[in-house]
C-alpha cells in the first residue's frame, strides 16, 4: 500500500498545512473529550438532505458535512473541492484520482486521536495489527526460510527424558513452555541478560530451551542443568526423589521472578504500588483481596495480597466453578477465631470474604488433592470437573460487591468492554498413589490441539481426554488481552 | 430515521456509548476470525482485477454482501441483546 497520499493531498498539505485534517478528525471522526461528542452528536447530518447517513464525509477544505449518496460528490463538483474525509473512519478521499489515499502523516495523527478516544471514554487501547518498520520488513524479505503452521504442524513440542522421578519437572516445564503469553515473550528474544553466558540465569536457560523446542529437532531433551539451577536456587527442593508438581511450579516462578532482575531493561522496574513488573508477574501474578467483617460495627477491614495461583478444597463440590464459589463465599469465623477490630478495639466474631480484586492473565488453579496430616498422607481422588472456556467475572470483588448491593451490573456500559473469559491450556495430572505416583500433562499447541506430554513420549489428544482426566493443576489463559497506553 | 430514532442515536454518542459498543463489535468480529476473513476476501477479489485499477468502492460492493453474511450469529445476538438492555435501562432512568 502507498502510504505517501497523491499530488492533490500534498499540494493541499503544503498550502493549509495538517491542522484542517485535525480538526476534523478529533472532533466528528474520533471524539477526544466531551465537548467534541457532543459536537458529533448534534451536527453529524448531511447539510444537503438532512441525514445520518451513508457514510458521511466532510469536505476537507470548507467543512462542508454531506452524505456519499451522492451529496458529498455535488459539493466536490461544484466547488471544486475535491478531498473529503470519511467521518466513520477517518480515510481521505481524492475526488481527482477517485478513490481513498492514504499518508503517513495523517494516519499517525488518526492513531493518536484513537489513543486519546479510548481514554476519555475509559476503555482499554484499541487493538492495533502489528505493522513491520521499514527494517522489519526488509529483515522479512532477506529471510528467506519459511514455516507453515497447519493443523498438522508439529511445532513447539518436545519430549523430555525423565531422570529419575523427575516428570513433576517435565510437567512444569511443558506448561511453561506452553503458556502463550510466555513463549510470545522469550521467541521474541526480550530478556537481554547482565549475567548472559555466566550459565547461573534460569531466565536465560529457559530461553534457551525456548529454542530448543522451536528448532524443529524431535529427539526428547535432557533438563539436568534447568534442574541443577533451580536446585540451586530453591534448596528446599534438592533431591532426586520425586517432589510435588504445585510446590515446583511456586519455585520455578519464584527462581524466574529473582532471576529477571538480571534483565537490562526489568531492573528495578516497579509499578507504582511498588509490585514487581518482571514477566513472571505481568504474566501470573493477580490479586486477592480479603475483607473482615465485624460482626458487632461492621467494620470492614479490607488487605489485598498478590498471588499466583488459588489452592482449592475439592471435597464435596464437583465442579471448578462450584469449588471456585465455595472459595469466595463469605465465612463466619466462630467464637474460636476471633479478630481484633480496630474499630471496636477488642477481639470479635467476624466474617471473611476472599474475592479477586485483578486477575491474571495466566489463572493457575491447585486442586488440593494431597492431604497431609499428622496421621495420615492421603490422596482425594474427587471428581472434579473442569471447562474449556471460564469466565472470572462472578469471582471479582467488583462483581460481588455489585452483587451485595443488589445492582445489576452485568449491562453497566462502563462494563460492556470488561472481559473476564480464559481458556484452558495446560493440565497437569498426577496418577497412581501418594508415593509410587507419576505426573503427566495436557498441552494446547494450538487453538483446539492439543497434545499429552509424558516424559519423552508427545501424543495427541483430544479436548474431550483433557477434560474427563482427574485434573491435579489447571492453567487458564486470558481469552482477550487488554493493551496499555504507553503514550498517555 | 425516526425523531425518536436520532435522540436515541445522538444520546449513544454524546455518552460515548456508541463507540463503546463499536469497540465491542470490533473485538468481537476480530476475535472470531471475521476480520482476516474479510482481508481474505478483499484479497481475493484484487487479484482477480490484477489487470484494472480497483477502487475502494468496486471492492466494498464486491465484498460488503459476503462480509455481511458471514457475521456471526452469535455476535449480532450478543450485540443486539446488550444494546437492548441498555437502551432499556437509560429509558428507565
Ligand atoms: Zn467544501
Ligand atoms: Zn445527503
Ligand atoms: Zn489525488
Ligand atoms: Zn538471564
Ligand atoms: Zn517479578
Ligand atoms: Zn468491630
């Protein structure tokens, strides 16, 4: 596409400058305030016939509104005014070559104008498609080596040899690699190391092995020096007898989540709360909030604490959702816990209340399936069941607080955009018994394929085996992303 | 477009309701795959005109009634029904 306009726009350009294509941009294409809404709400009608409609344009040298049914291309003929700009989109068109043209320059202002749209509104930055830089482009042309990715294809997937009771690794390890939002981050190569080729970077080791499950190589892969640096660096877990899954995965996070200080760019990088910003956190880490309610003042006493995945009961609900409402329920804490309040300045009977106050884009889910006491190391083997597709929205401290005051949310316009759904993408099972167990996992490679990873052998598998397996920890993805305004 | 028709427009955009909800429909229809779709399409119909200079407006009118189709009708149910709703709620206000 020719982004450079044609002659007539850059002679217009040249004599008036771009401040007529802003004008009209910010305030009938994209409205950037208030003011300019109800600019667009009062006077977007054709001036000849008196429509909304269709497709609106204004003359770009008199701000004359017509309609493209024929209005708008009188007041082009007759005036000789021959460049208008579609109101719905903001596209220019040249009545002399007959058709839209597009310019770099007026495009950029439309993207800033979009920006500026979506945050008076309050909704999260338009999606905009990746478009290649002029040295992207040329990169693209200069490699020549393509893939296909079919339904077929076979990318992405590696088996990994067991060293000796170590699948609760492999699973961990397949989930990792098989997390989108990850795998987007460490193929497009952004951890740029301090401690590069010191060998003492798991961040670095797991982009490494990032490259080694996309080379296309089948042969299974051998993780002893992945495993030697979380040894390392979480002793508690050394040994090579076999270890919890769920404890391993916390680990891995947590030796990732130190290890990403080594990072040029995530150095001390914090929000504003002070939260680390490193992958690991942007990707797993969300919010649970507890509030405490007294039950002489009613005094809410309210802590929001990050985690990174929810640990649920699984004895007696049958179903994740069921478990998931059991979770956030409130509870009343007897005359045997009580709290201080603040309020009251005593001990009091209270009730608790755990909800989500942010979500994850990754919702890990552990189904305590393991009880240890001191009696008794047991296994539940519950039936609990688990969908493709979840949607959070009901498990927010938002949703419950609209809830308990009896408002119904679910049509607020200020929530149409809100978007809670996740889908599944990686279980990991546990058979067997408490200490002659073994682990395996179900990948999703792609959209609908998905793959049971069990040690050094990959085979396929259907979504209907994922979802009748016992289930011991579920990986949901966030379904939609939302984008950040950088440039506010 | 009725009297009523127009204030009710005019309200959607003067809230920023309506872009909000375009914003809906635009995620939606990207989403579901309709908008590569639709480049698909608009592909198409190019290569089959190499040879004439092709014009947005030979392209919408070669595309639009295809592109139109091929909504789907979960999205139009889900729009429909929350504008619905909406609109219902503002009456009542
Ligand atoms: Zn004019
Ligand atoms: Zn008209
Ligand atoms: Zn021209
Ligand atoms: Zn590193
Ligand atoms: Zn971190
Ligand atoms: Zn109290």
């Amino acid at each position: 596409m020719n982004d450079n306009g044609c002659i007539h726009l850059n002679n217009f350009k040249a004599a008036k400058g771009t401040n007529p294509y802003k004008i009209v941009h910010a305030f009938f294409v994209a409205c950037t305030s208030f003011e300019a809404r109800r600019y667009k709400a009062t006077s977007c009608l054709c001036f000849t016939c008196g429509m909304p409609g269709p497709r609106m344009h204004s003359c770009l040298h008199c701000i004359y509104f017509a309609c493209y049914a024929g209005h708008i291309q009188d007041h082009s003929k007759t005036k000789k005014h021959f460049l208008y700009v579609d109101l719905s989109y903001g596209n220019i068109y040249c009545a002399q070559c007959q058709d839209y043209i597009y310019d770099r320059e007026l495009t950029e202002i439309g993207v800033t104008h979009k920006l500026k749209e979506a945050k008076s509104l309050g909704i999260s930055v338009p999606f905009m498609p990746w478009l290649p830089n002029p040295n992207e482009a040329m990169a693209l042309r200069r490699l020549r080596k393509r893939r296909l990715i079919s339904p077929h294809t076979t990318i992405g997937l590696r088996g990994l040899q067991n060293l000796g009771s170590t699948c609760f690794m492999n699973c961990i390890v397949q989930t990792l690699i098989h997390t989108p939002l990850l795998r987007d981050y460490f193929l497009g190569e952004k951890h740029k190391c301090k401690a590069q080729g010191s060998g003492k970077c798991l961040v670095c080791e797991v982009s490494k092995l990032f490259q080694e499950f996309y080379s296309g190589a089948k042969t299974p892969l051998t993780l002893h020096r992945l495993l030697h640096l979380i040894w390392t660096h979480a002793r508690h877990l050394a040994g090579y007898e076999q270890q919890d899954a769920h404890e391993f995965f916390i680990a891995t996070l947590d030796v990732l989540h130190r290890h990403c200080m080594n990072g040029v760019d995530e150095n001390g990088e914090k929000k504003e709360n002070g939260r680390c910003n490193c992958i690991i956190d942007q990707i797993f880490t969300g919010g649970l909030q507890s509030d405490v309610v007294c039950t002489s003042c009613h005094g809410v006493s309210t802590t929001i604490d990050p985690f990174w995945d929810i640990s649920l009961d699984v004895a007696g609900p049958g179903s994740l959702a069921a478990c998931l409402e059991r979770f956030t329920r409130a509870e009343h804490l007897g005359s045997g816990a009580k709290i201080k309040c603040s309020n009251c300045r005593a001990y009091r009977e209270s009730t608790k209340q755990l909800t989500l106050e942010t979500l994850p884009i990754v919702a890990s889910f552990h189904l305590k399936r393991f009880e240890h006491s001191s009696q008794i190391d047991r296994k539940i083997n519950a039936f609990v069941s688990f969908p493709a597709e979840l949607d959070m929205t009901p498990f927010m401290s938002s949703h419950r607080r609209a809830v308990d005051v009896g408002a119904d949310n679910n049509n607020a316009p200020e929530g149409v955009c809100e978007d809670n759904r996740y889908s599944l993408f990686a279980v990991v099972n546990h058979v067997g018994s408490l200490d002659a167990g073994h682990y395996t996992a179900y990948v999703r490679q792609m959209k609908g394929s998905w793959f049971k990873c069990d040690d050094h052998m990959i085979t396929r598998a259907s979504l209907r085996e994922v979802l009748d397996s016992e289930g011991y920890l579920l990986f949901y993805h966030k379904t939609v992303l939302e984008y950040e305004c950088e440039n506010s | 477009m009725t009297v009523n028709n127009t204030i009710a427009h005019q309200r959607l955009v003067l809230t920023g309701d309506r872009e909000r909800f375009k914003e809906l429909l635009r995620r939606r229809l990207i989403e579901c795959g309709w908008r590569d779709q639709v480049r698909m399409l608009c592909r198409d119909v190019v290569k089959e005109n190499e040879s004439n200079n092709i014009t947005f407006d030979m392209l919408a009118a070669r595309v639009t009634p295809r592109a139109r189709a091929l909504v789907p009708d979960t999205v139009k149910k889900e729009l429909l029904q929350k504008i619905k709703t909406h609109l219902l709620t503002q009456k009542d206000q």
